[in-house]
C-alpha cells in the first residue's frame, strides 16, 4: 500500500483471515468469518479517500475477527455433508489444546470423540445435532461427552444452527458448544453425596435393628452350648447356628461403619454395595 501503484499495478496483502487486492479501478475482499468466505469488489475511490476507506474496512473486518474469537463459547463451522471442519474459534483451540492446523480439515468426530465414524453410528445414545439440524433445516440442541487430548471427559452443550445456499439446501452448520464439565462434575458429586447420605441412614438403621436381637440369640447360643455334651448332633447344629450369628454380627458392625460409596459387580451387569470396601477407613494421602 505505500509503494506509488501504476494504473495496471495490481497489489494485495492479508491479514488473518482477510485477504485484500486492489488496483485503482477496484478493491476486492475476501474475508472468513467462522470460516465463511465473503468476496466484495468496490471501486476504488481516488486519492487520500481511497486509502480511508481501505483502513475503514480493514478496521471492520479485524473487529469481527475479534468477536467471534471473543466468544468464549466453542464455535466450529462444518460442511453439513462430510462432517469436516472448515473453522475454529480461539476458544475452541484452547479447550482441546490443539492448533488450527491440526483442527481444519479434520472431521468433528476424529478431533472431539477419537472416532473413525460420526459418534451416532457408534452410540445410538449419542444424538448428532448436525444429522438433526440436517434432517430439520432448524437448530438442534445436545449434550455430548468429548475427550479433550490428554484424555480428559469433558462436558458440553451443544447448538447446531444450519446455514442453507442459494438452492436452500443446508451446507454449512454452525457448531457452538458450550465448556459445562464444571457444572457436570459438580452434579455428580451432588448425587453421590446424596447417595451415600441415603446409603448412611439406611446402614445404621439396618445394623442398629439387627443388634439388639441378634446379641440375644448370640448369648442364648452360648449358654446353649455350656449345656450340650460334646459331639452330639444338636451341640454341632447349635455351634453352626452360634457361628453364623458372630458372622452376622460383623456384617452388622461393618454396617454401622460405612463411610463412602463403593461399589462391586453382581449378576446380570448389576452391581452392589461393596461392604468391605465401603466400611474400610481410606488411607491418609
């Protein structure tokens, strides 16, 4: 731009995501915002206006830039067809820790699932907002698990908005997530507290009941016992009885010791309170 251009001296330059070539008939834009690329040809005004008015739209275009990677939200452009990243935000490369090398062109299963298919073909569980917003030319809205790149379970909400061609065929989604692992975490603390809080109560209630009539089946037993010669049948079915009452009596004390969750496999992919476990004092760090 300050280099004295001749009348058929063409020159250009770029700025992120903008590029800008002029001669002195006209100036051509193209800029990508979210990855749309927009061209504009305006002719050139003369003199000391022509330079105002590039400075002007450069400005324009720069603080667009910054908007969309002021949005700390996640935001990625996708072709609606192949599921390929077009553009990223800033704030979509800081959440997985990649650059915007190593994000375009990728597909979205490939960078935010570590899929070799889009997620809903592996896990019918998993609803694909781009398939929806497809299928109903409108916004559609999730929730998905992601894997950031240390391997870390991320949380997200997520909004497609469809972007439809001159045909009005959708061919571009507009992918905005937004970080909830926070908010998710803390669910789920929240719920396993309420859960052992459930698991407590019932615990000491069950050990508190089971106690009183058990110690006195226990010392009956005993004296019992005193009375019975050995090696007779009812001295060993009474010394039977007695052992299971004393092992009854430590899953009853175990009871009234539970201090957190734990759980172990049963049958039939169910799972139970794992009682050894959940009664154990946990090691100091």
């Amino acid at each position: 731009m300050g280099r004295g251009l001749g009348m058929k001296e063409r020159s250009s330059f770029s700025i992120p995501n903008v590029e800008l070539s002029f001669n002195e008939q006209s100036l051509t834009i193209k800029f990508c915002i979210a990855g749309r690329v927009l061209e504009t040809t305006k002719k050139m005004p003369r003199g000391k206006d022509k330079s105002d008015q590039m400075k002007s739209l450069t400005q324009q275009l720069l603080e667009k830039e910054a908007i969309i990677n002021g949005i700390s939200d996640t935001l990625v452009l996708l072709d609606a067809k192949t599921y390929k990243i077009l553009d990223v935000n800033q704030s979509f490369l800081h959440a997985y820790g990649l650059s915007r090398d190593q994000v375009v062109g990728k597909t979205c299963y490939q960078i935010t699932h570590h899929l070799k298919q889009p997620c809903h073909h592996e896990d019918a569980d998993c609803p694909c907002p781009l398939e929806d917003s497809m299928a109903s030319g409108n916004a559609s809205h999730v929730e998905h698990v992601h894997q950031g790149r240390d391997g870390q379970t991320l949380y997200f909400e997520i909004s497609a908005y469809p972007l439809k061609d001159a045909k009005g065929e959708v061919s571009r989604i507009i992918h905005l997530s937004r970080d909830i692992s926070l908010r998710k975490r803390l669910e789920i603390e929240l719920r396993e507290t309420e859960k052992l809080s459930g698991i407590l109560e019932l615990a000491g209630a069950a050990s508190h009941e089971i106690n009183q009539p058990l110690t006195v089946i226990i010392k009956g037993l005993e004296q019992l016992l005193k009375r019975l010669q050995s090696g007779e049948p009812t001295q060993e079915l009474a010394q039977m009885v007695l052992d299971n009452a004393r092992r009854l009596a430590e899953i009853s004390k175990k009871l009234g010791h539970i201090t957190r969750y734990a759980s172990k496999d049963y049958v039939a992919g169910k799972r139970i309170l794992d009682l050894d476990k959940a009664s154990k004092e946990e090691p100091e760090p």
